[in-house]
C-alpha cells in the first residue's frame, strides 16, 4: 500500500474542522494537529515503571560508553541486508531493498567502514534521524476528514541497517 501512495499523488483531503481547506497550508496545519493529537507523550500514573525505564535509557545514553563499542564486519551487515524483504517500500532516499541485496563487495567494504566509524565516534547521522511521513487512507473510513488517515514513517534504510 504504501508503494502505491509514493507512486501517484495523493489528493489532500479538502475538509478541516473550520470547512473546506482552501490551501496546501491549511492542510498542513490540519494534519499537524491532527498528528499532535494522536502523538502526546505518556503521562499516565499507572505507568511509572516504563516511564522510570525511559529516564535510566535516557541518562545511561548521554554518559560516555565504558567500553570501546563492538565493531561490525561484511559478513554481519550481509547477513542483515539478505534479512531484508523485497516487498517493503523504498524508504526516505529511495534505496530499495533490492539495490541493497546486488551491492558490490566493494560498496559493501565502505558500507562496514562507515558504520565502524560512526560506532568508534559514538555518531548517529542526523540525515539518518528524519522520517518521510505519508498518509494511508484507514479502510472504509471517510477520504474527506483529515481524521481518517493513518500516518507511516519512512526512515532512512542505511540508518535502520547501522
């Protein structure tokens, strides 16, 4: 489904809560609220555990490692790519699975040095950081309400390999 949304235009929805969105503007507003909405942090009580989890991840990330990080080799990273299915969509830079699965030995050297670099610096790229998010129609839901529309982020497929 979500090829089939990259491949054609979609057509914005044309109602928002105050009538018809006569923008590509007031539709972007519309589904940033609508998104916001759907995506509030948790703050339910009845939760403390996962959030006390979240904060030690949290604080453990920004201390210094104790210890030099395990590197990858070609075999690691190959078998990860052979791992990956032909049928999921090209993500944000539009790498299909397919192109990573035929990489020259070669491309796949400097693919391994690079994520050996990234791990030795403690480095996640802010490119890799950023997602392409699209809107799939919800199955027998109403096309003109912006509230019907399920949204998918597509990450970078380099970022979710390192």
């Amino acid at each position: 489904m979500t090829k089939e949304v990259l491949r054609f235009p979609t057509l914005s929805p044309p109602c928002h809560p105050g009538g018809i969105a006569l923008s590509d503007s007031e539709n972007a507003e519309d589904f940033a609220d609508i998104l916001d909405i759907q995506f509030q942090p948790v703050t339910d009580p009845s939760v403390p555990t996962v959030i006390e989890m979240v904060g030690v991840a949290l604080r453990s990330y920004f201390l210094p490692p104790a210890s030099e990080p395990k590197l990858t080799n070609p075999n690691k990273v190959q078998e990860v790519i052979m791992g990956l299915k032909f049928s999921k969509a090209p993500c944000r830079n539009g790498i299909p699975n397919r192109a990573l699965k035929r990489l020259p030995q070669g491309a796949l050297s400097l693919l391994v040095q690079t994520f050996n670099a990234l791990l030795l610096t403690h480095h996640f790229p802010s490119v890799w950081k950023h997602a392409r998010v699209i809107s799939i129609l919800k199955p027998g839901k109403d096309p003109a309400l912006h509230t019907s529309y399920c949204p998918i982020s597509l990450l970078d497929r380099i970022g979710k390999l390192f």
